[in-house]
C-alpha cells in the first residue's frame, strides 16, 4: 500500500460538547447514576454491628481473609462463589445484549456513569453547549484560565474521591481516613488512590468517547449477541425521509401535510439528536459501532415532536425486523430464554450455597514425612494435620473422636476438646495409634469425627482419611 492510501486505524480526537435534554430516558440516567453513586460512595460508611469482627458493613479484609458483606462473611474457602459471580455477570451481560442490544453501555458501565458527572461539572463552570464551543475557540484569556483550570480542579477532586472510597472497602473507614490525611496510611493505599484518581481523570475527562470507541472490547464482540429482533436505538428513515429526505422547518414547511405533499418527512434537521450524543454520531445514519443505546437521542427528537404537536417515535428503540417489515420484535425467542434460564439456575445456586453454607469447616490431611512410625510397644502411628475453621460469631466448642478403625486411639495431645473463638481459624496436629492384627502394608479407611457440644445446635462434622499399616 502506497503512503498517500495508508488506511487511517486511529482517527484524531474531536472535541465533543454533549447538550443537556430533558426525557424519560435520560431521567432514567439520573436514577440509576444516584443509586449507583450513593452505594459506592456511602457503603463504606455504613454501621453493621456484629457478635464479632469489624462493624463496617461491606470490608473486604485481606489481612484477616475474610470479606464481609452485611450478615454474610466470605472466608477462602468460599472463593467459589466468585466463580458463580462472574457466571452470573456474564450470562446477565449476555442477556440484557440479547435483549436490548448495549443497554449496560448505555445506562450501568462505570465509563459511562463517570462521564455523566464529568460532562455535569463541565456543565457548571463552562455553561451549555454553545458556551463551551465558543469558550474552545477564544484565545487564552484569564476567563479561559478560569473556567478550564475550575474544570479539570473539580475533576481531578471528583477523581480523588473515587479512588479513596474505593480504598475505604479495605479498612475501617473512620481510622482510614484519618490515617490517611495524616500521613500514617500504608503506602499501598496512597499508591491505590492516586492510581483510580489518573485513571478515572483520564477515562471520564480526556478520553471518554474514545474509550468506547477504541479500548472497550465490548464494543467489538456485541455484533454477535445481535439478531435481527435484538432492541436498538433507531432512526425511522422512511417517516424521516420520505422521498426527498429531510428539510428544515420554513415557508411551506411548517405542517405534516405540507412537508408530505412536498415529498419531505417529519425530521426537521434541526440536528439535536447530535448535539446531545455522548460520542459525536448522528444516529440517522444508522447503526454505528460507537453507538451506546444511551436514548439520549430519543429525549431530544422527541422533545422537538411534543413542540411540533406530531408523533413521537422518529427515533426510538426498535430492531432489525421491525425495520424491514414493520413487526414488533419478538422479545421472548430461544436465546433469551436461554440465556434467562442459565441466568436464574445460576442465581438460585448461589443463593442455596450461600444460605446452606456450614457453620464450620473441618480438613484433615495426613502427613506423609514420615507416612508412620513404629512405637517401641509395636504400634504403628499415623500422624494427621487438621484444619478447623469457626465461621459463627460465636465461640465453638468441638471434641474430636475417630470411627471405622478397631482399637485405635486418638492422641491429640493434651485435649481433644477444642475451643475456637468466634471466626477463628486452628491448625492441629492429631495421631492415630493402633496395633495392627496383621501388617499387611494396607491402607485403611479412618472417619476423624468433630463433636459441637450440644447446646450450640450445630452439626456433627466427619472427614475421610486413612491410615496405613506397613508390611513386617
């Protein structure tokens, strides 16, 4: 390929300026950004007392290893349950594609959230849309200065905040905070925020669009989730367009019966579904990778139809189907039901596993250096690590016993009664001493047996082992 015909893979950053609108969609927007805003940046300060451990109600505890959610304490061995997390994050994201195209985009992705809030300070300080355009030509003035250097100062505070709510979920937030402006945090926590705070600066305020455009993987894989009843946002180009395409309002142009008999439709090319796109499309030219089903474009034509008295719907969520044929799509189809079904057996099997998870855990495993030893009297002893995890926040008290191996004996030391504090975790040392009828190199089953005492209502817990005879 000649140089003067290289093909562009990166097209250069033009300054866009979203309008404000007003409408059903982006009050929708508002909504679930106040939600979404008050649980991250209020959960961290939230009071959750407990029988024991911290009383913050959501603390993901590395140095304890344990999480702790509400009334729910995740330990490591519930690690699993991520999996099932992330099952369910991919197969909803799936659906909700399915379904209504890139809806998450549009109204839950953090890129999007966060760049609402930035464009609402550029808002504040630079005016609307017009103001900000004129405001980018001006030559730098002290106005400028202010107003720009206000901008990125508010920004780069929004910033800050985002990346230190996110460390307060590691710590005690009260002590943290103080810690941290006092210069007596650990170094990990500066070295977190100033991180989110760059990341967040550059994504919500430098970036924006582009992320969608050229860093988001989403974007590029959605295409096949797609199908022909799949919701999209829409411009109705027949209606739009007619024959003549589209005219602006003006003598003889004013009415829909003047516009039809002069073959032009009902867009007046007034050019508001632009002016109020995040990304800079015009969505009458159809379907677009940048497009991120935001509806923002339907607030805006259809503010300019309620001025007009005509028909809302010029732009609107529509398919593929209803395009070609005029069909209302068909929402429940076998790959969303699909989806749906793999959905909520997911659902329900995380909800049974952690509502039926076990009070406590038990692990026995045997040690192997050596495998046995031979007594002086003849026995053979087998020697076992056990692992005992409290997951109440109550104390615990187990007695250990051993089952399924004739005349052996569980020597534990000093006790076979152990008492655990509340979510505490213990590593014993047991051994299985026995004197084998016939040393036939076997291994054979033993049961190790942890007793509650009765008055806890707890379950007995078992766990399989073996204990192995050597040959004479």
């Amino acid at each position: 390929m000649s140089e003067g015909n290289k093909a562009e893979l990166y097209a250069p950053r033009a300054s866009i300026f979203p309008r404000s609108v007003k409408g059903r969609f982006r009050n929708l927007k508002w909504a679930i950004l106040a939600l979404a805003y008050g649980m991250y940046f209020l959960l961290p300060w939230m009071r959750w007392e407990r029988e024991s451990g911290p009383s913050q109600a959501v603390l993901f505890d590395l140095v304890g290893r344990k999480f702790y959610l509400f009334d729910l304490v995740v330990h490591p061995q519930d690690i699993f349950w991520l999996a099932g997390l992330l099952m369910i994050a991919a197969y909803l994201m799936f659906f909700v594609t399915g379904l209504a195209g890139r809806a998450f985009c549009g109204y839950f992705c953090f890129q999007t959230l966060w760049t609402d809030i930035f464009v609402l300070i550029e808002h504040w300080v630079q005016g609307e849309r017009p103001a900000r355009i004129r405001l980018d030509k001006q030559p730098w003035n002290a106005d400028k200065i202010r107003k720009i250097g206000l901008t990125h100062f508010l920004w780069l505070l929004m910033s800050f905040i985002t990346g230190l709510t996110f460390v307060l979920y590691w710590e005690d937030a009260p002590q943290l905070i103080v810690s941290f402006f006092t210069g007596e945090a650990p170094f990990a926590a500066y070295m977190t925020t100033f991180f989110l705070m760059s990341t967040t600066y550059v994504m919500a305020g430098i970036a924006r669009e582009q992320v969608c455009t050229y860093m988001c993987p989403y974007s590029r894989f959605q295409s096949v989730m797609f199908d022909r009843d799949t919701l999209i946002v829409s411009y109705d180009a027949k209606r739009g367009e007619e024959e003549n395409g589209r005219h602006k309002l003006g003598k003889n142009f004013k009415t829909q019966e003047e516009r039809t008999s002069a073959g032009h439709g009902d867009c007046i090319d007034c050019g508001y579904c632009v002016q109020v796109c995040p990304t800079g499309i015009d969505i009458r030219n159809g379907m677009q990778i940048q497009c991120i089903s935001c509806a923002l474009c339907i607030d805006a034509c259809d503010t300019i139809m309620d001025s007009l008295e005509w028909p809302r719907g010029l732009i609107s969520y529509s398919s593929h189907r209803a395009e070609e044929g005029g069909k209302q799509a068909k929402l429940l189809r076998p790959k969303v039901i699909g989806y749906a079904t793999v959905l909520f057996v997911a659902i329900g099997l995380l909800v049974w596993s952690v509502s039926n998870q076990a009070p406590y855990d038990l692990g026995v495993s045997q040690v192997r250096q050596p495998i046995f030893v031979r007594l002086s009297d003849g026995r053979i002893q087998n020697s076992y690590e056990i692992k005992v995890n409290n997951k109440t926040s109550k104390a615990l008290t187990l007695t250990f016993s051993i089952d399924g191996l004739d005349n052996a004996e569980l020597d534990m030391g000093r006790f076979k009664t152990v008492q655990l504090k509340p979510e505490q975790r213990l590593r014993l040392n047991a051994r299985i001493v026995s004197m084998p009828r016939k040393f036939d190199g076997a291994t054979h089953s033993v049961k190790l047996i942890a007793q509650p005492d009765a008055a806890s209502g707890l379950p007995t817990l078992s766990h399989d082992s073996v204990y192995y005879i050597p040959t004479r």
